[in-house]
C-alpha cells in the first residue's frame, strides 16, 4: 500500500509539474501578481488547487521587495518596466533513481524591452512589438514551438521562422500569454539532488490595449 501511494505521489508530481506554468501579470505601472496554475484555463475560485508550492520565486534582477500571498497568486510592488521571476523550487524533482525529472520556472511580464534578462525568454523583436523569439542563453531558436492564448482563452501553437521569430497573431484587446518549454537530459543540479531530465517553461505575458 505504501509502494502504491509513493508512486500515485510521484505521478501527480509529474502531470502537475507537466500541466501547469508560473505566470506573471502586470496592469500598467500598478503591482506584479504571480501566478502558478494553468493560463489556459479560468482561474478556479480559490486559486490553483497546486498553488501553495509556489513559495518565494525569485525576481530578476533580485529584489528585497516584499511578497504577498492573495488567494490564487502573489503580490509585489515592483518598479515601472517588464517583469521577471524565476523558480526552481516548485515541484519536487520526481521519478525512480537515477532517472529523475525536475522543473525550472521562468516568466515575464510586459514587452517593453526587447532583450532577454532569463536564460529561457520569449522576447520581443522590437519594444512593444507583436513579433516575438524564444531565446535560450541570449540566442534565438528556430523551429521552436510557442503557444499564444489570447484574452477569451483561444489558444494556438507556433513555429518560430528560420530567424528563430514568429508573428503573433492579435485577435482582440486585452492580456495575451505566450509559453514555450524545452527538455533537457544529463546531469542537473536540483534542491534534493542530483536529476538526468531538467523541463524548462517559460512564459511571457503582456496586454493589448
């Protein structure tokens, strides 16, 4: 029964770790509110059933600025400009010995800059532009797959052109959130050891006025 029960935990830890993303939205100048959940799908009432392992992402660049838990996401004052968070303390790596999995978290808000600050970003071309890369350690990916949903929940995937671009297609007004994610194998550096799978998901949120 024991046997049973770790390995149901270990599945849940990997359909949530796969499932779900780290999110960050901002209104104008007004506070960041970070999210984990599922961007795709409304927010249930009360926030994410998996919101409370989100603990204390950290900001990029870092920041003593003060975080507060609201029911369903984190608030933090933050100065004027994009915004960006990092986590790799979501989910606990999971999986047998030897072969286990672990999730890093990566999230922007805004599209004034167009430059990438995280080792994983999806940027824009242009500031305030709507032709965006997913960048990885400052070069952009051609080829790579990017999901769009837009403000009513429409979702769609894109493949970056062979200048590693795509054009995002803008439907309506309003808060528009772009995804991408990338598996890696070896051998990575996790909080509870050693992993040979490491997923990265980064997003990117920013609103059409």
């Amino acid at each position: 029964m024991i046997r049973k029960i770790a390995i149901a935990a270990l599945l849940l830890s990997a359909s949530s770790a796969h499932a779900h993303e780290v999110w960050v939205e901002r209104d104008g100048a007004g506070p960041a509110r970070i999210y984990l959940g599922e961007p795709g799908e409304a927010l249930p009432e009360g926030g994410d059933p998996q919101f409370d392992n989100l603990k204390t992402p950290r900001l990029v660049p870092e920041s003593a600025a003060v975080q507060v838990r609201k029911t369903g996401y984190i608030e933090v004052q933050v100065p004027a400009g994009d915004v960006r968070v990092q986590d790799d303390n979501v989910f606990a790596p999971w999986g047998p010995e030897g072969k286990k999995e672990g999730v890093v978290y990566f999230a922007r808000a805004g599209r004034a800059e167009a430059r990438a600050a995280l080792p994983f970003e999806i940027v824009p071309t242009t500031p305030g532009g709507n032709r965006f890369s997913l960048m990885r350690d400052g070069k952009a990916i051609p080829g790579a797959s990017i999901t769009i949903v837009s403000p009513d929940k429409w979702s769609k995937t894109i493949k970056t052109d062979a200048s590693g671009a795509l054009a995002l297609p803008i439907r309506e007004k309003g808060r528009y959130l772009l995804s991408a994610s990338a598996k890696d194998e070896g051998n990575f550096f996790a909080r509870d050891g050693m992993i040979g799978i490491l997923h990265r998901i980064t997003t990117t949120t920013f609103v059409v006025n």
